[in-house]
C-alpha cells in the first residue's frame, strides 16, 4: 500500500517539538488533544520539545507528559521566562537570548514537529519550518494536530 502524503514510516523519531500556545481556548476539546498527544509522546518514549512555558496549552502539554513519565524539554527566552511563566519542572530547560535561538534550538533537538492550534507564535514556527520542507532545508515530518477543523483554512483549494 502507499503511504499517505509521502511519509516515510521507517523514519525513527526519538523527538518530537510541539508548537502551541500559551493561552488555553474555552472549548475543553482543546486540552483533550493536547493531553492525548501529550500521553502519546510519553507512551512511546519520544522526547517532548516545546516553547518551555507553564501556562495555557503548553503547560498542559508538558504536564500531561511529565506526569506520564515523558522526558520533556523547553526552551524560553529569557524575556518570556516571567511573561509566559517558565515551567521550572521540566527535565531540562535552555533559556536563550532570542525567539531566533528559540527556535534554532527547538528545530536541531527535534526529529519532527506537531503543530496544536496556537495564536501567530505557533502559525509562524509552522510557517518557517514548513517552508524549510518546501526548499529541502530538512526531511522532518510536519504534522497539523487539526482539532475542531481550526488548521482547516491552511487546507488548499481545489484550485492548486
């Protein structure tokens, strides 16, 4: 059988980094998702790399695999440490100097990448690493984690 979208299904990923954001929508259906890809990353013994903060869905995302035994590793900016409340429980946590080494970081530890719904933080990290997929920067599985169809305006027309 082919694989669905090209994906390789004997790629090993050690790491995944999961771009979300530091508010928690209303709708209970995103924290599920978020605890479930949490859970599942932990059961399979995949490092957890993400944004490094406590609050909204990253917190939830850490904590969810933290508490599943998961290793989880953040990487904050030191100017974001107290506006997106550092998660000092983490199995390592990087402070850099810049969202750029934020990302550079997230992107070297990671063997692929999960976009939750987020806010433009999390539409930009997608954006730039998907770009890098399109120029051959990296073969790096990019997924969109699509909970109540919110990644469904990214989905292209019939008319490309």
């Amino acid at each position: 059988m082919d694989q669905p979208l090209g994906i390789d299904r004997t790629l090993e990923v050690g790491s995944v980094c999961v771009f979300c954001g530091s508010s928690t929508p209303s709708d209970p259906q995103y924290r599920h998702a978020t605890v479930d890809l949490a859970e599942a990353i932990a059961d399979r013994g995949i490092d957890l790399i993400y944004g490094g903060g406590k609050v909204g869905l990253m917190g939830v995302l850490a904590d969810a695999a933290l508490r599943k035994g998961g290793r989880v590793v953040g990487v904050i900016p030191v100017g974001l440490f107290s506006r997106e409340v550092g998660h000092t429980g983490l199995t390592e946590l990087h402070e850099v100097a810049s969202m750029h080494e934020r990302k550079r970081l997230m992107y070297e530890l990671a063997d692929g990448f999960v976009a939750l719904p987020g806010g433009l933080g999390t539409l930009e990290e997608l954006a730039e690493v998907a770009t890098w997929t399109q120029l051959g920067l990296h073969a790096k599985p990019v997924v969109l984690l699509d909970v109540a169809d919110y990644w469904k305006p990214l989905q292209p027309s019939e008319q490309w």
